[in-house]
C-alpha cells in the first residue's frame, strides 16, 4: 500500500503528444477511477504508471520515491490487463505462482500464497485448470489472483470488466469494491464506463486528449463540474445544453427561443455566449413551463421515464420522470429549468461560470 | 452417368495415378532387397515378377554397412542434431529481437534475413568457402555446422509467429520480474511448440540433404556425410546398384521416422496455428 504521484507526466509517440502533463496525487489505500472517451491516452497513462512506456518528461512516484527510471518489476505494482493476458499454456496454479517462480520465492511459501489468494477469490476449485477452461469471470479472478500474490503496493486494472457481460460486469464490480475494503490497497482502475467510475471510485480522474479534465469524488463531478466536457461525460441521458446570450437585464436567451431563463450566477456581461446546462432529471415538466418543445421519443425503463423532445433548430432536450408517462396523443412539452440546478458554461472557452 | 459409375471411373483414375508415383519408389526398395544381378532382370521384356522382391537378399545391407555406411550415418546424424540445436537457440533468439524490440535498421536488417533464404546456396558457396578456409575450418565439422546454424527462413518463422503473441503476455511477464530470455523461454516457446519443431526438422532436413556444401567444405572425405557418402556408391567401384537403393532407402528412413510422429506439429506450424487465450 503506497501513495502516488504524478508530476508533469508528458508522454509523445513519435510528435504525437499522447499525455500532456498531468499532474495528479493519490492518497494510501484510494481507490481512484480514470474515465475518458476511447483513445483519451487512460491505458498510455496507466503504462506510464507500471512502467511499460517510457516517460517523456516529467516524475512518477511511488510511496514518494521516484520511479520513473525503475524497472516495471520493480516499482511494486501489478496490473490486471484488459485481456487478462493469462499465460495459455500454464494453469491457474502456475499462472498465479509465475511470478514468484521467476523471483526463486520458496515453494512451500508461494503455495501458501497462492491457496490464500485463490480461496479469496473462489478459485480453489480451479487451480489446475487451463484459461482455456474457465468462463470470463473466472479469468477475470485469475487475472486479480495473480495481481494480488505479488502484494503489490499499487494495483493498476485497465478496463478489467469489459470483456464480461452486463450481470457479471455488476458482480465482479461488488467483489472488486469488496476486495479494496478488504485489502485497504491503493488502486488504479480504468475505464470509459461512467457506471463503473460513478460505483468504484474513492475519485475520478476525467481525462481527455491527454489533459486531466477534473479531479474529485463522483457525486462532485456529477453535481459541480468545471467544465463542459465533465458535464457532458457523467450522467446518462447526458446533461442538456442549451447555448444562450446573455441579456440587457442579465438573463440568458436560449438561442431560437423567444424566451428568456433566469440566471444562477450574477454580474455576467451583457451580449455575452454561454451555455446552459441543466440534467434530465431536474427539467421540471409543468403545463405552464416557459419553454416549449415537440416530443420525439418516449423511453419506458419502468423506473424511470425518457422523454426525448426537439426545441426547435435541432436543439435537443432530454427530460427524465421517476413516475409512468405516457403519450396520450401528446406532441408538444412544456417545461422549466429550475434555477437552482441549472448551471452556465462560457461557451467559448468550455469553463463553468461560478460566483 | 450414374452416380456409382461415375464414382468408379473416378477411382480407377487415381488408383492409376498412384501406382504411377508410388511404382519407382517400390521399386527402389525392393530393388535393395536383391541381389545386384538380379535386379534388371525382369524389367526387359516387363514382367510382374519386377514387382516382388524375389530372390530375397540382405546382401545390400550387409555390404553397405561393411563399407562404412553405419559411421556415415552417424557423422551426419551428429551434424544434423548439432545444426538443429544450435541453430533453435540462435534463430529463436533472432525472430524474438525482431519481434519484440525496434531498434535503428530493422527492416533494412530484417529484409536482408529474408533475401538470405531466397538465394540459392551456390550463390554463396565460393565466398563462404574463402571465410571458411580463412578460419582453417576445412575439413572440420565445425565448416559443416556452423554456416548452417543461422538460417534466414527459420528467422523468418520465429518472427512471424512471436510477431502474433499478443504483447501484454511479455508485459505481463515482464512486471513479474521476468527478463527477456525467461519470457523467451517460459512464455514464447511453450506457445510456439509447432513452429519450433517446423524450424527443428527444417535445420535437420537441410543438413541431412547437403550435399555441394560437405563435397567442398571436407576434401578429405574423412568425414563422410550421407548424400557424399551415397554418391561414392555410384563410382568408386562398378556401380552396385543394389547398395546404392539400400543406402537410399536409409536415407529416406531416417527423416521419415523423426517426421512422422512430429508430422501433426509440423504442418500446423507452418499453418501459423493461432493462440488459445
Ligand atoms: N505505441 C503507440 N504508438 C503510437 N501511438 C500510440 C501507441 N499507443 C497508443 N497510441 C495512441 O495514443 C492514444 C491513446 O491511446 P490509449 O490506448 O491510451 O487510449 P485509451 O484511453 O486507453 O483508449 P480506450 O478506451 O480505447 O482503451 C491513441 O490515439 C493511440 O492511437
Ligand atoms: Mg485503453
């Protein structure tokens, strides 16, 4: 168990900048979440973590000693790869002990380690099993299996549950947060599921092209992001944004609209292009609503209702209703954005304007 | 044409053309189980007792092992298996740097591997005689082993197929503490199997089928491997015929019987099998 630290970590293949300087502190036994979209540089960055790149420049540090020169054995972390890359040939025994094999660690020691991990993670039975003869998940507990033997001071999971399905993707991600109560280890986890990071992480850590996006615990990102990427990448329908100008009087005029909305922050120049972002959840449908849009779809999820709908000029608003809602002939909604949950974005420069 | 007519004539074509590859090798062997004067004897006018082997006689065999065959034999098994196992380790290790590291010059490096197996050996037979001479190898076994260890084609096969191992295996392996020759040798090789043993017999069938190479490299002929050993059949004395099919005969025997049980690897390496995750 150690902390990290990333100090101006830069990473380019070739003149390609991969990793742009990310500056980033994980505390001892944090269970920290990379999220981005596909080729965001979170797998280039994890890498550059255990050692399998080379960093450009800048420091990675590991229980505050600088490793950015030292051997990927050596830097005590293990990494669970999102092909398990378990060795074809070996069994799950062999496959878990390879590692202590290749550092002459006692047999009689490395058996015990071994028994202990496996009946941690239930694969007592399956030892002497080839990979070939395991299902997903039980790949996925030999992949951890062989992680947790090393007692590493740092895990690193890259995407681990992308290649299980959606019930076992649920249950290995309760073993896994089980796991960390339970090891108390630090732990980095990727991945571009925003369920996954909202369920795991002690923190996210949302990336994108390289640059660190924001940095916070998962209901901070959800409820206060800094910036417009961070707000369109969490929630699901995704945040609704309306670009608007800002007014004489200081309230936003959404763009096509004839109506003008209410500000939550004061002093904002006048002429001024923002956006208006507000979730699914918080669009108030009310028959008397400022703001009018026709329906384009309805998605019943039984819990939950989406409701699809087009103000005018392409601009798409979802809404979400936690009770049953049906059509009925309906075409057009009605609906309010309630000031305190909408918040405004510089549409220039992307940034949350606070105050 | 019906069908169970169309069938037989089918059938007769090609038992018709198997009699006619598989006639010369039966006669070949037979023909070494006869006496030396017997065995034109009932070809000219043709009768089907060519075809058997009658009068029955070890005396081929007898008499190519009286005149040394059996020290040819194993002159050239010894060459053969010191080609292959070195040349396992040396082309192994070649294929696995070419696979897994890039390093300034790989390609250019790479193509000259493969141009390597492309040219015929008599192209290169008169400069390797002069590095050879120039070490003092004539007449030493090390001349027949040693050019023949690196081979670009066996390169070529390792690189191809640890070119396809997915990387994270050797990632894997390597944030274990694995060094490179141990993820060589732990990880690489045990999935390679089939196309180790492609390279094996491909190394061993090469030197077991030299034969301009020996003639130049041993001027002595002290030491005497197959294919020379089975040409001096031919002159040294009135052409025994019979000794020269019986020598063939061992010689075809030998790799047939490393073949055989290895045939199933053999093939599949070649296949460029895939990996089992
Ligand atoms: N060895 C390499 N050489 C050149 N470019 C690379 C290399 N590895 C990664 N890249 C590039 O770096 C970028 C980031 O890759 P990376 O694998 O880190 O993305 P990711 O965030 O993990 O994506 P995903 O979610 O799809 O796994 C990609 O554009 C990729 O093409
Ligand atoms: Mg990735």
């Amino acid at each position: 168990m150690s902390s990290l630290e990333l100090r101006g970590l830069r990473k380019h293949f070739g003149p390609v900048e991969i990793i742009s300087g990310v500056e980033l502190k994980i505390a001892e036994g944090e269970l920290v979440v990379f999220v981005g979209p596909s080729g965001c540089g979170k797998s280039t960055l994890l890498r550059l973590i255990a050692g399998l790149e080379t960093v450009s420049a800048g420091e990675v540090l590991i229980g505050g000693r600088d490793v950015t020169k030292v051997d990927p054995a050596k830097r005590g972390v293990a990494m669970v790869f999102q092909s398990y890359a378990l060795f074809p040939h070996m069994t799950v025994r062999q496959n878990m002990g390879f590692g202590m094999r290749v550092n002459r660690v006692p047999k009689a020691e490395a058996a015990v380690k071994i028994e202990q991990a496996a009946a941690l993670l239930q694969l007592t039975p399956l030892l002497e099993r080839k990979p070939a003869q395991l299902s997903g998940g039980q790949r996925q507990r030999v992949a951890i299996g062989r992680a947790l033997v090393r007692q590493p001071d740092v895990f690193l999971f890259d995407e681990p549950l992308s290649n299980l399905d959606a019930e076992l993707r649920v249950q290995m991600r309760t073993e896994l947060l089980a796991l960390h109560a339970r090891l108390g280890a630090t732990m980095i986890y990727v991945t571009h599921d925003q369920i996954e990071a909202m369920t795991l992480a002690d923190r996210i850590v949302v990336l994108r092209a390289g640059r660190v996006e924001q940095i916070g615990a998962p209901l901070e990102l959800y409820d206060d992001p800094d910036n417009l990427f961070v707000a369109g990448f969490l929630g699901s329908p995704r945040m609704n944004f309306l670009p608007a100008e800002v007014q004489p009087d200081g309230r936003l005029r959404p763009d096509g609209m004839s109506v003008d909305l209410p500000s939550p922050v004061d002093g904002l120049e006048p002429g001024c292009r923002v956006v208006v972002g507000c979730r699914p959840e918080n669009v108030e449908l009310t028959d008397t609503g400022a703001i009018q849009a026709s329906i384009k779809s309805v998605e019943q999820l039984g819990n939950a209702t989406f409701v699809h709908a087009d103000c005018g000029a392409g601009l798409a608003v979802a809404a979400e209703l936690r009770q049953r809602w049906s059509l009925s002939g309906q075409t057009t909604l009605r609906f309010n954005l309630p000031i305190a949950q909408t918040q405004v974005f510089d549409a220039d420069t992307g940034l949350r304007i606070r105050k | 044409m019906p069908p169970v007519l169309r069938k037989a004539v089918l059938y007769l074509c090609l038992v018709a053309a198997a009699i006619i590859f598989v006639l010369p090798l039966w006669w070949a062997i037979l023909s070494s189980f006869r006496p030396n004067d017997a065995i034109f004897r009932d070809l000219f006018p043709f009768t089907p007792r060519a075809l058997w082997p009658e009068p029955f006689t070890l005396d081929a065999y007898v008499a190519i092992f009286e005149r040394g065959f059996g020290a040819i034999i194993a002159n050239t098994l010894l060459v053969a298996a010191l080609t292959t196992a070195l040349g396992l380790v040396v082309n192994a290790l070649a294929g696995f740097a070419f696979a897994l590291f890039d390093f300034p010059g790989k390609s250019t490096v790479l193509g000259i591997v493969v141009v390597s197996f492309m040219l015929p050996f008599e192209a290169i037979a008169m400069p390797l005689y002069t590095v050879v001479s120039q070490l003092g190898w004539i007449d030493h076994v090390a001349a027949l082993v040693v050019p023949s260890v690196a081979n670009g084609l066996a390169v070529f096969l390792f690189y191809q197929f640890f070119q396809q191992v997915p990387k994270d295996y050797s990632e894997a392996a390597r944030l274990e503490g694995a060094g490179w020759l141990r993820i060589l040798w732990s990880v690489y090789v045990p999935l390679s199997l089939p196309t180790c043993i492609s390279a094996g017999l491909m190394l061993f069938i090469f030197q077991w089928e030299a034969f301009l190479w020996p003639l130049l490299a041993m001027p002595a002929q002290q030491f005497k491997v197959i294919q020379v050993g089975m040409a001096a059949f031919q002159d040294q004395y009135t052409t025994a015929w019979n000794q020269l099919f019986g020598a063939a005969v061992i010689t075809a025997l030998i790799p047939m019987l490393l073949l055989i049980p290895l045939q199933r690897y053999y093939v599949q390496g070649l296949a460029g099998s895939g990996i089992k995750g």
